[in-house]
C-alpha cells in the first residue's frame, strides 16, 4: 500500500511540476503571442501602382487572397488603395494579363507590374445581347472591336469605325459631306428590297431604329436622309459586338436576320473622382482629283468635234468661239472641292465612386466645316449620364444610362462634284471685281449658284435605359430593362432667286422653300429571368424573357413658294402659295416571348438553345405571330487528354449553328387596305383616293442560317486563328407583286415565293509577334469570300423583274451591253448583238451580267508598342468592280471636260483607239452609241483597292501627377488602286468621296 501510495504522490507531484513549468512558459509566450497577432490583424493603407511595365492600367482588380468583399479596381492612373495587415496577400488580375500573388510584408507602397498573358484572351467577357459568355464558351458568330480601336480613330459616326475590322461586315461611305451615312451588310444582301437589309442595332440594350429620317425630299445634298446613327458620339464607346449566325441573333427573332449590333457605353468605374479630357483639331482634303484636260488639250477636243460634224462653233459654244479668254486655265476640281475641312473635336468626362456606387458624366462638341467654298458647317454636341449602384449584399444592382445629342448641319443646297468634274476650264472666272457672282453676260452658268440655296438640318436625340436586377438566390435573378428613345428632325432647302441669273429678272416671287419635320420616339420593357445551376459535371444556364415595344413616327413636308422677299423665305407665313406634299403619323407596336437554354458539360461540350416567339402590328391578321429559334453547339477539343500537355496547340474549339430569324423591315400599314389625299379641290371638297390593296397573308421574311467554324490558338495563344463558313436562305421575300393596270394598282404587297441564298468563308488571325519589356507587336488579319445568288423566283421571265435579276446570280448585278470596241471605220462604240437582228434593244442584248458584290474584302491591323510610344494602323482592301470615270462626263467633244485618256480617240479610218470620235452632239449615231456605252460592261472596269484607312501615333509623356498623351491620327491616308474613277470605295456618282482626314491632339486625365 505504501509503495502505491508513494508511487502515486510521486507521479501527482511531477504532474504538478510540468504543469506549472508548461504554465509559466506559456504565459510569457502568450505575452508574445498577443502582441504579434495583433499586429498581423491591424490594417494598414497598401497603396500603389500598377503598370505593364511601361504604362500604367486602369481597371485591375486587387483583392485580398482568403478574404471576401476586399476587391477594388485600379483608377485611370493605375494607382489602387486598401486596407489591409502587412502580412496579407494581394491578389491582382486584368484581363489580358497573368493573374499574379504578391505578399504585402510590411509594405506600405506596393507598386506591381503585370505580365501579358494571350491565354486569358479567351475568358473575355462577350456581349451577345440579353446575356454574356466567355469568348472560349461562345457557340455563335461574334465579332467585336473595343474603344482601344474606336477612340484611335478621327471619325463621328460609329460605322465608320467598324471598317476593315471585322469579317463578314462590308462597311462603305456614301458621301463625304459630314453628315452623310453608311451603307452596312453584314454577310450579304438577304432581301429583295435594299432598306430591307439594315442590321438592328441595340445601344445597352434598347433597339434604335436605323430608318432614314423623314422623306428624303429636302435632303438634295445627301444621297440618302440624314442617318440616326450619326447620333451615337464614337468616343462614348465601350464596345462593339456583331451578331452574326442564327444561334446568335435568333434570340432577336423577326428583327435578326440581317444581323445585330450592340452598342455598348462606358460606365462608371470604383475609384478616386477623375477628370479626363481629349482636345484633337484635324483637317479634311478630298482624296484624290481625276486627271482631266488642260484649256489647251480641251479646246483642241471642241474644235475637232465641230469640223467632225462639219460645222463652225455656234453661238452657244462660248468656250471655243473666242467669247471666253482661250488661255485661261482652272482646275475646277481644286478651285470648288479643293478646299480644307477644319475638324474640332473635344472630349471630356468626370468619373469615380465607391465600390457600390459608380458614375460617369461626358460630354463632346465636334464642329467640321467643308471642302466646298463658304461658309458650311456640321456642329455635333453630345451628353452622356451613367450611374451603377449595387446593394452592400450584392443582390440588387441597377444601371441607368442617359444621352442627348445635338447635331446642326448646314450645307449648299448641291453638291459640287459633278460640276466641278464637267465644267470647261477656261471657263471665267466666278466672282466679279466687286464680289458678286459673275454671269459672263450671260454666257456663264455660274456654280456657285448652287451656294445661294442652303439645307439645314437639326436634330435632337435622346436615348435612355435602365437596368434593375435582383437576385431571388444565389442560382435565381430578375432582372428588366427599360429604354425610352426620341428623335426630333427638322430640315430646310431654302431655292432663292438669286439662284438664277439676274439677267432672267427672276424676283423673291420665284424662291421656294421645302420645309419637313420629323419625330420618333418608342419605349421598350423586357423583363427576364435567369436561372444557373451546376448539375453533377454540368452547368445549366436557362433564361426567359419578353418583350414589349411601341413607336410612333410623324412627319409633314411641305413646299412653299412666292415670297415678297428672300430675307424671309424661312418664313412660311410670308409665302404665297404652300402645299403639303407629305403629312402622315404611324404607329408599331411589337411583343415577343424568348427564352435560352445553355448546357455546359465538364466544360468541354456546349449546346445552347435559343427561341422567340414574336408579334408585329406590320403584318397582316393571317400571319401577326411568328416563331423563331436556333440550336448552336460547340466542342472544345483542346480539353480533351490528348491535347492537356499539349506545348502548341493551346486553345481548340469546333462549333456550329442552325436556326430560323425574320425580317420586319417593310414598313407600317403595308397590308391594309390605305387612302390618301387627293389634293384636288372638287366642289370645295378634298376628296380621298385608295393607295394600297389588302392582304391578310402578308407575313414574316424568313432567313436560314448554317454556319460551322473552327477556332485554334497555338503556342499560349499567340497564334490565334479562327475559320467559318457560313450558308443563309432568305425566303418568303417582302416585296411588291406587280398587278395589271386595270386594276388601278401598281402592285400588291406580298410575300413573293423567292428564295436568296448568302454563302461565304471568314478568316481571322491573330498574332502576338514579338512581347517583351520595352517591344510589344501584335497583328490582326481579317478576310472575307462570299457570294450571293438568287436561288428560285416563280415566274421570274415574265415580271417586271426580268431585266432585274437572272437567277443563279447576285442581287446586285447589272444586265449590261457587251462593248466590243470602236469601230475602225467610223469611229463609234459598238456593242454585242446578241441576238444578230442587227438592233440593240435592252430586253433582247443585254445579256452582260456584271456583280458589283465584292469578291472579297477585309483588313490588316497592326499594334506596335516601344516604351512611351504606340503605333497603329490599318490596311482595309476590297476586290470589286464598279462604274469607272466616263460615268462622270458627257460625249467627248461636247461642252464639258474630259479625262486627258479621252486624248486617246479615233480619227481616221483605220484608227485603233480606246475613245470614240469627236462630236459636239450633230453626230446622233455617235451620240446614241455613247449613251450605250454607259449601259455596257465598257463603262465598268476594276475598282479593287487597298487603303490605308487609319493611323494613330501617340506618346505618353512622362509625368508624374499628371497622365498624358499626345497623338497624330489618320484616316483615309493612302489608297493603293489602278481605279480612275473619283474614289474606289465611292458607289455614289456626282457626290463628294469620303475625305482624308489628319489630326492631331493631346488627352490627359488626374
């Protein structure tokens, strides 16, 4: 017992021993302890900034590695600030840079420098319209272009920025007059009717229509109405997104089928409050000027052409009779389309807030003058409003965005061109000593008569959205968006008498003046659903929506004429006589339901469903309601076993898309039965006519659309290469169906049985060339080959149609004469006769068939950057023909000028030259083959070109405080192209080419 008891006191006391021993140690250590973990919890201010080594980056998330609701994005500047202990770890990504962990330790600055990394290219963000996906996710057709490449580029309207960069998007100006617009066909002509092609365009998510503004009758200057889109300030641009495939514009249904382009806004970033400004001032030339005869050249011309038509100069030929100087020369090219455009353009904004609220507020003024003599201007100024707010929980989130533009343009009631191009250079002079107009006695048709009439346009647009969402659950969210849009246009072409010659004694009782006034507003709500959830190795993303929109337009044109004064032609009260040509109001109201389903499994394998079912007030009661969809899948192949250890093939990924889009753009009431005012007075009574017939089959223009594509990147990505090929059907065409006259109707308004078909090949490549420290190059390679053909047409041979189309042929043909040559003996321009009946008639020789579609076309672009400098540019080339120079001039030999070529003409029998005889209009035979010759392929030649359509130098300055850049840009620099004609690119004739523009300026922001 004693032994035990011992045994136990003894292990009772070493017990008691270790444990004041292990107390003790720990409590001194405990000491220490405390004050160390409270240093390691005690936040600190971590500032800093972030560059690529050279300049700094905006926009970087930093965040705390382990804990949550820590993140902030860097300002403008690249500099960041948070709390944080000294021993927590920062975790800093960018897109388009490797994700990097950098340990605090005891830092208070921490500058960081971010590595590029092309691989997380691919985990982009998308905008594909209701929803977004990760660029190596996507299964449809996106193109894109950022404000990297929109902010580079001197222009004021966003077409303008989109050509040459992406494939499948065939961009072309219509005129050099600031104001004008853009054509746009994005893969093809789908429809019949050319204002049925045009894309639908969303700006943060509200529809804008992109319908010419009012009639076209006051716009005389333009070759089509003033374009809306002119609204949309370039600068103000985030991004740019195409939708081209099915599975991408399905979703849009009825309005999809020629393709979708989202507009997207900056928004406001978290940050320090920041004031940004870019102040730039540029001028504008006419490209280039034709070649045309001297006064010694052009009167040896006219001379020839009286004694080839044996007569002496008459009377009227004042330019060889020795009424005007023979030895004065002008070259009317310079002396009325020579002049300089003066460009101004100032951007400024003011941005920053908190991690949950953010705003940004900009503005912009653009002034161009014009390249014509006078004093003709175009004035653009542009606000812009937008603020994001997101719950402390993160569940609610809403955006709200607000532009209003102002645009007054004021130009001659004429263009030039034509003009400029015809007229006799010894021609006198065109102001008298004492400053007026000079007539010549009579004798002279002075041009600038055309700058006594003006058009002036005005217009004000306002586009607003808002965005509310909230998240139900973590897989569950409700969201809706609201757009409000609306337009005010109104325009002038003031006609005075002192347009005309005094010598007719034409008083203020001979002006007239055409006075329209146009306005569109609509309102739009889509409210959506969307759910996710991963599922075992999948993920499911379902989304369901719709959508309800209405517009109104209305417009009154009126003309006005017998003023007691040209001081008051802008007075409709002051008029004599004044009739209104046009006064209508119309109304669209549209709804649909759609919804996606996108399942994605293991990451690998995509499949995304689309659907819409919409309904339109433009169709008639048979056929109101339509359906639409689209299947698209994708397979990304890189991520199977056999390529994970892969060390070249980086990224690869197989993907195809069928569906069903529409087409809408027919205009309002076309199925009904329409009356409109006779504008006859009968008995004191105005009385009504019928004008259209009614149709209740009149549907949905459908469009079927395949596509399959393959994207690969090799080698980390540096070598990025994407191939598509793409096949659409375009059916159940909206188009007028002619009916016999005896009805007393030109046509019926129908869907006509026709079939079009869009077929094409789209290559993109990028390279990153060379990316090191101080050197970074990178290109971008876009082409497209497509074709167009008319599939089926019932009954084509027996329409009014048949000199129109031939089926199995483009859209855009012209059935032409075939040219043969000059005839050896006598001088004329002869034709094929195809049908060897010895006449030339249109319906039975014209067999030519001529495609002005491009072959193909697409664009070069290059990014060079060396320490503080940047260089960029792009190549854009087309391969296409078009109506060459003789469009412009008459018969050679008549009174007007002519190309130095037409030197080249015949002039005695047996003479082989590529110009005909001389002849001042006597010689009808010649006369009549001339006008010919404009009806064959001998008036269309080559027209393909590559342009250098932009440039953009800059350097950062190296201040400390303050970031700062100056630049030089360009824009239509240099065209490469055997083309004659005024502009290659140019489809319009006797309106003036796009100009070349170079600016330059500074842009600076703290």
């Amino acid at each position: 017992m004693n032994n035990f008891s011992f045994y136990k006191d003894g292990k009772a006391f070493y017990c008691l021993f270790f444990l004041g021993f292990f107390l003790t140690f720990s409590s001194l250590y405990a000491k220490n302890s405390f004050r160390h973990i409270s240093k390691i919890f005690q936040q600190y201010k971590i500032q800093g900034t972030i560059t690529d080594g050279i300049n700094p980056l905006p926009g970087v998330t930093i965040a705390i590695k382990n804990k949550l609701n820590t993140s902030i994005v860097s300002d403008y500047s690249g500099q960041y600030a948070l709390l944080a202990s000294p021993y927590d770890t920062l975790v800093v990504s960018f897109i388009g840079f490797k994700t990097v962990l950098v340990p605090i330790n005891n830092r208070k600055t921490v500058d960081i420098q971010l590595q590029f990394d092309t691989t997380t290219l691919q985990e982009v963000k998308v905008n594909a319209g209701y929803y977004s996906v990760k660029e190596s996710e996507r299964t449809g057709s996106i193109a894109k272009i950022t404000s990297k490449d929109i902010e580079k580029q001197p222009v004021s309207n966003v077409l303008a920025t989109m050509q040459g960069r992406m494939a499948g998007v065939n961009i072309v100006q219509t005129t050099g007059v600031p104001g004008g617009g853009f054509d746009i066909q994005i893969r093809g002509q789908n429809s019949l009717r050319l204002s049925g092609n045009n894309p639908l365009y969303i700006i943060d998510g509200v529809p804008y229509s992109s319908d010419p503004i009012g009639t076209g009758i006051n716009s005389a200057v333009l070759p089509t109405q003033p374009n809306p889109l002119n609204s949309i300030n370039p600068d103000q641009i985030e991004s740019i997104e195409v939708l081209k495939d099915a599975d991408a514009t399905a979703i849009y249904g009825s309005r999809g089928a020629n393709g979708v382009v989202l507009v997207t806004t900056k928004k406001g970033k978290s940050g320090k409050t920041k004031f940004s400004a870019k102040l730039s001032t540029g001028t504008g030339t006419v490209t280039r000027f034709m070649d045309l005869m001297n006064t010694q050249q052009y009167l040896e011309m006219r001379r020839e052409a009286f004694a080839n038509d044996g007569i002496s100069p008459p009377d009227y030929a004042y330019d060889v009779n020795g009424t005007w100087d023979q030895s004065r020369y002008t070259d009317w090219q310079k002396e009325l389309l020579g002049g300089t455009a003066l460009i101004t353009d100032i951007q400024t904004s003011l941005s920053g807030g908190s991690e949950q609220t953010q705003f940004l507020l900009s503005g912009n003024f653009n002034k161009q003058t014009t390249v014509f003599p006078g004093d003709f201007h175009y004035k653009k100024a542009n606000l812009h409003l937008n603020v994001n707010h997101e719950s402390e929980n993160k569940k609610f989130r809403t955006s709200i965005s607000v532009g209003y533009t102002m645009q007054n343009n004021n130009q001659p009631r004429m263009d030039l061109m034509r003009e400029a191009v015809n007229m006799s250079p010894n021609a006198p002079a065109l102001y008298n000593p004492d400053g007026t107009l000079n007539w010549e006695n009579n004798t002279f048709n002075n041009p600038l008569r055309n700058l006594e009439g003006k058009y002036k346009a005005d217009t004000n647009d306002l586009i607003a959205n808002a965005m509310l969402s909230y998240k139900l659950t973590d897989k569950l969210e409700l969201k809706s968006s609201f757009g409000y849009t609306a337009l005010g246009n109104s325009e002038t072409t003031a006609n005075p008498s002192t347009r005309y010659n005094p010598a007719f004694g034409l008083g203020p009782e001979f002006s007239t003046l055409i006075v329209s006034g146009a306005d569109r507003s609509s309102w739009i709500i889509e409210p959506q659903l969307n759910w996710y959830k991963t599922i075992g190795q999948g993920k499911i993303d379902i989304l369901v929506g719709g959508t309800f929109q209405s517009q109104q337009s209305n417009q009154l044109v009126q003309y006005a004429s017998g003023f007691p004064s040209n001081s008051l032609i802008y007075n409709l009260a002051s008029a004599s006589n004044i009739f209104t040509m046009v006064s209508d109001e119309t109304q669209y109201k549209y709804q649909a339901f759609f919804g996606r389903v996108n399942y994605n499994w293991q990451e690998k394998y995509i499949i995304n469903l689309t659907g819409r079912r919409d309904g339109s007030s433009r169709f008639g009661p048979a056929d109101q309601f339509a359906t639409f969809g689209a299947v698209g899948a994708a397979w990304l192949f890189s991520k199977e076993n056999i390529f994970k250890n892969s060390t070249v093939l980086s990224f690869g990924k197989l993907r195809t898309s069928y569906g069903l889009t529409g087409n809408d753009q027919i205009g309002d009431y076309q199925y009904m039965d329409t009356y409109a005012s006779t504008g006859i007075n009968y008995g004191g009574t105005i009385g009504l006519q019928p004008t259209r017939l009614f149709n209740p089959n009149f549907g949905w223009e459908t469009n079927r659309k395949f596509e399959v594509a393959l994207e690969t990147g090799f080698f980390n990505d540096r070598i990025f290469i994407t191939a598509a090929w793409y096949s659409n059907k375009s059916s159940n065409q909206l188009t007028g169906i002619p009916l016999p006259g005896i009805t007393g109707f030109p046509t019926l308004q129908a869907n006509l049985d026709a079939t079009v078909q869009n077929r094409g090949t789209e290559l993109t490549l990028r390279t990153v060339n060379i990316q090191r420290k101080d050197f970074n190059w990178s290109t971008n390679f876009n082409l497209t080959i497509a074709k167009n053909k008319l599939l089926e047409f019932p009954n084509l041979e027996s329409s009014t149609y048949a000199n129109q189309y031939v089926i199995g042929e483009s859209l855009n043909i012209q059935k032409v004469y075939h040219f043969t040559d000059v005839d050896k003996q006598t001088g004329f321009y002869t034709f094929e006769d195809d049908n060897g009946d010895g006449q030339l008639t249109a319906t039975e020789d014209k067999k030519t068939i001529k495609d002005f579609s491009p072959e193909y076309y697409g664009g070069l672009q290059n990014t060079l950057k060396y320490k503080r400098w940047q260089l960029d540019f792009l190549f854009q080339f087309v391969k296409q023909i078009n109506y060459n120079q003789s469009i412009y001039f008459g018969v050679p030999g008549s009174g007007s000028n002519q190309p130095v070529a037409a030197l080249e003409r015949w002039q005695k029998a047996g003479d082989s030259k590529p110009y005909p005889i001389y002849t001042d209009g006597t010689n009808s035979a010649a006369v009549d083959a001339y006008y010919k010759y404009f009806e064959s392929d001998g008036a269309i030649s080559d027209a393909s070109y590559i342009r250098l359509k932009n440039i953009s130098i800059s350097y950062e300055l190296p201040l400390k405080d303050l970031q700062c850049r100056v630049f030089f840009e360009g824009q239509n620099v240099l065209t490469f192209t055997k083309y004659k004609g005024a502009d290659p690119e140019f489809k319009s004739s006797g309106y003036l080419p796009p100009l070349r523009v170079l600016s330059a300026g500074i842009q600076f922001s703290f």
